[in-house]
C-alpha cells in the first residue's frame, strides 16, 4: 500500500477552513472517479460534510504506487466555505482494496461514490480476493446520481428515510432527523407495505415515530405498495434517500443482488445507506 500527497496544497499552502463545532473527529471519503461522475460524487460529499462538521477527503486509487493528485486540485479549490477538503491518492492492487484502506485508515464515516464509479467498484468487488476485509469495514455508503452536480444547490432538505419497522431503519431515522435539524430540512418515512403486514399497525407505528421526532423537524409518513426497490427508487422530488443495512459493510453490498443495491443503481435522488450500529445520530441542536 502506498499512500500519495495527502494534502491539499495550493500554491505550496495546505487549502483549510474553519472547522464547525462537533463532538467527535469525522472524514468523509470521496472516491475520485473519470468524467462527470467525479464532480457529483464531489458536491454530495460536501452536502453531507458541511451540516456534520466532517473534513472531505477526495481519494483517488492508483493500480500500483500512488500518483501526484495536482489534478484533483481545482476541484478542491471549488468546496464551498466551512467544509474542509483535501485530496489523497493511494496505491492499491485493486480499487476494493484501495478504497477499504482509505476507509479505514482515515475511520471515514461515509464513503461517497458516483454513478459510474459505482459500477466500477460493483464489478472489481464481486472477484476481489479482499472483498471479505471490504465486507468488514464499518462505514456507509453514499451515491450520488449522474447529473446531480447540477442541482445539488438546494442542499439536502427533502430528506426521506426507507422504513420497515426494523432496528436498522430506526437507527437510520435518527441519522436523517440529526442532518435535517442542520440543514433546516424536513423528514418523510416511507413504508412499502408487504402481503403480510396489517397497514394500521404500520401506520400507528409511523404516526408515533414522527410525533416524537415533530419538535426538532418537520416530519411526515407515507405507505406504499409494490416493489420494495422499484417503490423506493424513484425520488426525483427528494435531496437524499436513506437506507438502513443490516450488514457492517455497506460496501460489499455494491456487489450483491439487494433492495438497498437496486436502489444505488437507480434512484433518481442521492442515496445513503447506513450499517447498523456504526452511526450515533447528531446531537440535538439547541
């Protein structure tokens, strides 16, 4: 493993801005993929950096020793003020493999994928010989749609979270309520309804989740049927989608035939998908 330039050094200075208040050390990976893709993946990540009071760190994989990243540079120029940027490159034998080491070496709590990056990642992990260690690293995943760069300036306000009465999805209801206080966003729980589910009982459990969470954030309930993936998937009226993983390594899950990986492939809004138990939710805002 090697490990290139991890600064963002423009003009023989390291690129920094003031960091906002937060409890606990947070980095959030952005793969650097080719073409458009890069630049969607790169404003997701600063969406999601800013409101959490995260330090973005735009890696590039290398298949052997590790490159300069002077091309990565303008695009580090261009984070928006208060989210502190960085790029870094690092050498691998595979993406998979370099993406896990950026991850953990870095204790990223998100890692954030374009579109076609995606399917790229998808494709290396499914013969990937370090796609066991992948399965084991504990962070999330975040997707950014193709063309997202282009409408990501309303922020993430129309935060929805998938919902199936699970821990995970509680867990990931939490997550969404913490960025949207930050953001000024609301919250929509949506529940596609199964054959064996009572949908009363479902939207009484709905109903009560929202109402605790009304005095921090707008939030709101929908019940739906049909194709748990193609259900979820749509979302174009939405700044971000929320899924809860019952797996610790959301990453593996790229490679995998899953409702959480069918919705990475097409939804029409950013997706996040987080592990359960990796992520406290945000503290209140006072």
């Amino acid at each position: 493993m090697w490990r290139g330039d991890r600064s963002a050094m423009l003009g023989g200075q390291e690129r920094t801005t003031p960091r906002r208040e937060h409890t606990m050390h947070r980095t959030i990976i952005v793969a650097a993929s080719e073409g458009r893709s890069l630049r969607d993946a790169f404003m997701l990540g600063t969406a999601l950096a800013w409101p959490r009071g995260a330090e973005l760190v735009l890696t590039r994989v290398d298949i052997g020793p590790a490159r300069p990243v002077d091309d990565l540079q303008v695009l580090i120029a261009s984070a928006p003020a208060g989210v502190i940027a960085r790029a870094e490159s690092v050498g691998a034998g595979s993406i998979v493999d370099g993406l896990h080491h950026a991850v953990t070496g870095a204790h990223a709590e998100l890692l954030v994928l374009g579109s076609t990056h995606l399917s790229a990642v998808g494709r290396a992990a499914r013969g990937d010989v370090a796609l066991g260690a992948v399965r084991d690293a504990a962070c999330a995943v975040a997707v950014a749609p193709a063309g997202y760069a282009e409408r990501a300036s309303a922020g993430l306000r129309r935060i929805a979270v998938a919902h199936d009465g699970g821990p995970e999805a509680d867990e990931a209801f939490a997550w969404a309520v913490g960025l949207a206080e930050r953001t000024g966003g609301s919250v929509q729980l949506i529940h596609v309804l199964s054959p064996a589910e009572d949908e009363s009982d479902v939207r009484a459990g709905l109903r009560a989740r929202c109402d605790d969470v009304r005095p921090r954030v707008p939030a709101i309930y929908d019940v739906r049927r049909g194709e748990p993936a193609a259900s979820l998937a749509g979302g174009a009226e939405l700044d971000l989608l929320v899924l809860g993983s019952h797996a610790r390594g959301p990453l593996a899950r790229l490679a995998l035939g899953s409702v959480s990986s069918a919705v990475l492939r097409h939804a029409a809004c950013p997706v996040v998908v987080l592990p359960r138990g990796v992520h406290a939710a945000l503290e209140p805002v006072a």
